[in-house]
C-alpha cells in the first residue's frame, strides 16, 4: 500500500487567558531543561540548549535520551518534547499583534505536548505537523506521539480536535486551505476528517488510514512518566 504523506495541523481554538505579550525580540525561549538538547538550522551547527536561551523560526530541536524540553513561547503558550524527539519550529510569528500570531511545528519524531494558553481566532493557527495525518484542535491541551514507524497518536485532554487526511507535508503551499467539517462522519479512505473530543483519542497508521475516535481511561497515563510530568508542570501554571 503506497505510504500517504500528510500532516497533523492543530488549529488549536483555547478559552480566553492571559493577553498577549507586547513586542516581542524573540520567538520563544526554553523554559526547563532536564537532560540534553539541541537547536540547529539548515547545515548549520548544532547548539546546545540552556534554559533562557531563544528558539525561533526555522530552529530545528532536538532532544536526547532522558531529556524533557520545555518551550515557552511570548504569548504564554507552551510546547515540551519528551526524550528522543525531533521538532522544527517552520513557522513561527509572535510580533506585530495578535492577529498575526502563528506557529506551525513540524514533529518529525518523538513526543510532543501543547498547551495554549490563550483563544486562537480569525487568521491566527497553532498548528503541529507529522507526515501522516492532519488535526485541527478547538481545544488547549493535547499530545502528538509521532513513532518511528510513521504511525500517529493524537491524545485531547481539553477541547476538541478534528483529525483528517492532508496533502504531503511539504507539497506547493498554494494548495487551498483545509475545510472543517461538523463531525466524525464516515467518509471515503482517500478523503476523510474525525472529530476527537476531550478525554479521546484517535490513531493513525503508518499508510495514513485513521482509526475510530474513542475515549481513553482517566489512569491511562498513571505509568508513562512524560504525560505525568506535563500535567505536573500544567496543575503547578495553574
């Protein structure tokens, strides 16, 4: 079966928080470091990260084993990246006023957690891209498990997300903008777009064919220690 190359974008709609910050002279910064990380962009040389230090568009971060990343961005929005994952931060814009606040993160691999701290509306996105599935979240928090076989879990602890099929990741970007649809509807393998509610989840496999939405059990983390750090790090904002 010939692989699908698509993309997980969240759209992520989240309820009223904190304002935006003003100006900003950087995209984002690390905000805990536990292990070893690093940034690159292009050929250039890899750069170990610190907390304090920036990340910003194009930034390509990378983590090792043991390590757990932490992400702040100027809005109040966070990303975090569990041991072994690969992230690129495509694009990125937090200047300039809200309306023109947008992030697409494209996981290569590894395991990623976000939480939007703020409502995302009209032109604005919050998007995180992997090669096999596409998903725009209404919702603030939600993880993205992209594994080494190119199969996707996509977890929602609050909100919603709407989880279709897309284009390939780095297809001509001319391509028309995706069309939300009301709901889970049984549709055809080569066109189709499930809603994931809070406390569900939905799987993709590694040729891009989505499962069913389904509900998981509130102890389904109690022994994955990433998900029990990022609602440690989520309760200790709160």
């Amino acid at each position: 079966m010939k692989r699908v190359a698509c993309a997980v974008a969240f759209l992520v709609g989240a309820i009223a928080g904190a304002p935006l910050l003003a100006a900003e002279g950087r995209t984002a910064q690390v905000s805990f470091l536990e292990g070893r990380a690093q940034r690159s962009r292009g050929h250039g040389a890899h750069v170990d990260l610190r907390v304090g230090l920036a990340v910003s568009q194009g930034d390509t971060i990378e983590t090792q084993d043991a390590t757990r990343l932490e992400i702040r961005f100027g809005d109040g929005s966070i990303l975090r990246l569990g041991p072994k994952s690969r992230v690129q931060l495509a694009e990125a814009h937090f200047g300039g006023g809200a309306a023109r606040r947008k992030l697409t993160a494209r996981l290569f691999l590894g395991r990623l957690w976000a939480k939007v701290t703020s409502a995302i509306q009209g032109e604005q996105k919050f998007q995180v891209e992997t090669e096999n599935a596409v998903a725009g979240v209404r919702g603030t928090t939600f993880r993205v498990d992209a594994n080494a076989d190119k199969s996707v879990l996509v977890r929602v602890y609050d909100g919603s997300v709407a989880v279709a099929k897309r284009t390939p990741l780095y297809a001509d970007k001319r391509r028309p903008p995706r069309r939300e649809v009301p709901g889970p509807d049984e549709v055809t393998r080569d066109e189709w777009e499930k809603l994931v509610g809070r406390q569900m989840q939905i799987f993709i496999s590694a040729d891009g064919t989505p499962g069913e939405p389904e509900q998981f059990s509130p102890d389904v983390d109690n022994d994955d220690p990433f998900a029990l750090w990022n609602q440690q790090r989520d309760d200790a904002a709160k």
